[in-house]
C-alpha cells in the first residue's frame, strides 16, 4: 500500500511516527511524509493534544482525512497520537468516517493493521531532511506542572537503556545523519528510572564519544533538579552544540508554584548564571507562558524586565489554554483571550528587540554551518546556534559558489547582515 503518514505536534511525534514507518517499509509498503492529502491508499495522522490550537489543527486535519477518503471506497484513514490517547471515544463518536484508532501505546497495533507485527522501533525512515534526526531517549514524563497533560497522554517517563540510545545513534550516523537532536518530554530526567540516578550527562558523553555525529544538540531540558554535569559534557565535546533548549514558562514565584515547576525566581536566576558561567558562548532558548490564572498585570510586568534582563538568545511564547484533568484546569480561565495575545505581543517584542542587537553583533564572525536546502535563490544553513525549523536561518546567495554544497555538508561562512530574525553571509 500507498501510506502517507502526516505528523503534528512537537518532534516527540515526528520520532514515532518514522518509527512506525519503519515497520511498515518492513512489510513492503510504500511511506511517505506529506502534509497534502494525494495519490495514497490510506493516511495515518499522528496527532498532537497539547494545547488548544494544536487540538484545533489535529482535528481539523482528521475532517480533510475524512474528505480525501469519500473520494474513494477503497482508502483508509487510521488516527493515532496525543489527541486519541485523551479522546478517543469522543473521537470515534463524532467521526465514525475514521477506520481505526490508536492511542500512543499502541504503535504495533497500527502496525498490524497494514500486515506487519514486528518491532517498530528498529532503524527508522526519516520525515526529516537526511542529514538531521531527532534522538529520543526517553518516554513519558514524572513532573508534576499543573497546566500540562502530558504525564495523563504518555504517562509515567521510561528511560532507555544508554547502550540502545548510543547503538541507534551509530546507525543513524552510518546512514548519512550529520546532527543528533536529544528529545524527550524532560531530557534532564534521563536515567533516574533506571539507574537511579541523572544520567543526561553521561548519556552525552557517550554519544560525543561514540556515535560519531558531527553534531549532537540538547532540547526540553527542565530547570528544577538540572544536572550540571551535562553542561559540563557539552563544554568538554566540540561536536556538542554550545546550545540550550529550557522552557523556563514564568519568573514570577508565586505562579511557578501554582504552576508546579519546582523552582522560584531565585533559582531560575541561578542557574542561568551558572550557564552563563559555565557555557559562556551558549545560545540559551526558552519558552514563556503568559495568561496563566492568577497572572496579575504587576506579574506580566515582572515577567517582560525578565526577558530584558535575561537577553535569551532565542525565545517563544504561548498563551495559556486551560487543558481539562490538569491541576491549572480547576483554577478556570480568568485572563481574556485579548489580554493574552497582547501579553504575547508585547513579550515578543521585547525579544524580537534582543534578537536583532544579538544578531547585529554577530555581523563580521565567522561560524562553521550546516547546510539545510537550496530555497529560491538562496542556500540555507545553520550555525551551531540554532536548532531547524524553530531558530535562525544563514543565508547565502547561491551565485556566491562555483559549485553549491549539499544539504548536510558544513560551510564556513561570514556573516554580513542581520535581521531579527535571520543572517546574510558569504563564504569563506
């Protein structure tokens, strides 16, 4: 069979949905990731239940699923992930169009379906471009936040064993895969359930070590209970990306303790001193809550001197939608959706302003880049600073090379211009 496999959500997903493609190529079926509905046989969406609007497109991308299918008696459309695990009976009543539904324990259920009952989390197919791949290293999550679901969809976390992760990591390397991205719900939680202790920074000395990727990149870290020793593994590897994925979500310790995170505003300060100390060339990225229950305008106003002060180098913001059988869900939704997005708005600003004084000085340096793809009449790259599809992007006129690299192969680069958001180059 035909079978496209469209991913939503966080990179979690996109993990398990080239794991379940594996499993399928295994059994002689044809895979493909795209996001428009075309010549298949049937469409598997993996979907996302974190927040509203990622409900929002899941379902919405379900009903065009729906309509695709009408077309034809003869294609299937089968739905798994985040949203299922949290509302598959509702799911299943107002959408009967859907053959099949699976949650986010079921992969080899789905597997089965389209004929294969093996292993689906052998060497896997990548949706991402050949050169880059996600690296999850764990399931689940044990935190307590009160405005997240996760712990209810994915349940309580599971590490992997540190021999498997690094195995994986050889043969995503042997394939042609230049960086390794380090995921899971909370990466810094790693090894405590089997080891009874961190083990994030052992685990990343074995892969600078062993795995032979070039490049190897740390995301979803949490800030209570940091493991310092993984700061120090990425000081001690040059193929460890100076790079720091933390959402952080508030400031503000009367709404980190109503959110559960464990840390007040003290000991976030601390610790990114401590990065900063450690790490000092470290791109730190972060992400921001704002419309949380409770959050006064006196908190907002705490929360945008935060960001002046802190100067992240990279920074996203979301405003708060309350998730049913969370702690949060309970305190209601007092903050008007209006007065969110102009919280958003104006955090954003802020940042925006930060991002263009940082990449303005970056102007005149030199960095070793990655190329990601030709796009118009540009070659797009990365420095070791940003992290693909949410970060900044160099750009380099293509009429600038006699003969334009490949994507995956490393450039060094002069940066000439700068904008919020992104950095004009030349090569060396």
């Amino acid at each position: 069979m035909r079978v496209n496999i469209i991913t939503l959500g966080c990179s979690k997903n996109t993990v398990d949905s080239e794991n379940l493609a594996g499993a399928l190529e295994r059994e002689g079926h044809k895979v493909v990731f795209d996001q428009m509905l075309g010549r298949h046989d049937a469409v598997i969406v993996n979907t996302c239940g974190f927040i509203g609007d990622a409900k929002e497109e899941s379902i919405d991308t379900i009903l065009q699923a729906v309509r695709w299918k009408s077309r034809s008696t003869k294609r299937k459309v089968v739905v798994c992930g985040c949203l299922v695990e949290r509302y598959k009976d509702d799911l299943r009543e107002e959408i009967p169009e859907v053959d099949a539904w699976y949650g986010v324990h079921e992969w080899d259920e789905i597997a089965k379906v389209f004929g294969s009952e093996q292993d689906s989390r052998k060497v896997r197919p990548l949706s991402t471009p050949s050169h880059y791949a996600y690296l999850k290293i764990a399931e689940g999550c044990n935190r307590s936040c009160s405005y997240c679901a996760i712990p209810l969809i994915r349940g309580a976390h599971h590490s992997r064993p540190i021999d498997e992760i690094v195995e994986e990591a050889k043969e995503l390397v042997a394939s042609g895969v230049k960086e390794l991205i380090v995921i899971s719900q909370d990466t810094t939680y790693y090894g405590l359930d089997l080891y009874k202790k961190r083990m994030l920074g052992p685990l990343l000395d074995r892969l600078a070590t062993e795995s032979g990727a070039e490049w190897i990149r740390l995301h979803y870290t949490y800030p209570s209970s940091f493991p310092i020793d993984a700061i120090e593994a990425i000081a001690n590897h040059d193929n460890i990306c100076n790079y720091i994925d933390i959402p952080l979500q508030h400031i503000n310790s009367r709404i980190l303790g109503s959110m559960q995170r464990g840390i007040d505003r003290e000991g976030t300060l601390r610790l990114l001193a401590r990065f900063r100390e450690m790490l000092p060339d470290a791109a730190i990225r972060t992400t921001l809550i704002v419309g949380y229950p409770g959050e006064s305008e006196e908190d907002f106003e705490e929360l945008k001197e935060f960001v002046r002060q802190a100067r992240f180098d990279r920074m996203g913001c979301f405003a708060y939608s309350p998730e049913e059988g969370t702690p949060a869900g309970r305190l209601g939704d007092p903050v008007r959706e209006e007065e969110k997005e102009r919280r958003v708005a104006e955090l954003m600003a802020i940042q925006e302003a930060i991002s263009l004084e940082k990449n303005q000085a970056r102007v005149g340096q030199t960095y070793r880049c990655i190329v990601d793809r030709e796009e118009d009449e540009y070659l797009v790259c990365r420095s070791q600073y940003d992290s693909p599809e949410v970060d900044d992007e160099v750009l380099v006129s293509l009429s600038a090379f006699s003969a334009v690299p490949t994507p995956g192969s490393f450039v060094e680069l002069r940066i000439t211009e700068a904008t919020e958001h992104d950095l004009l180059a030349i090569p060396l």
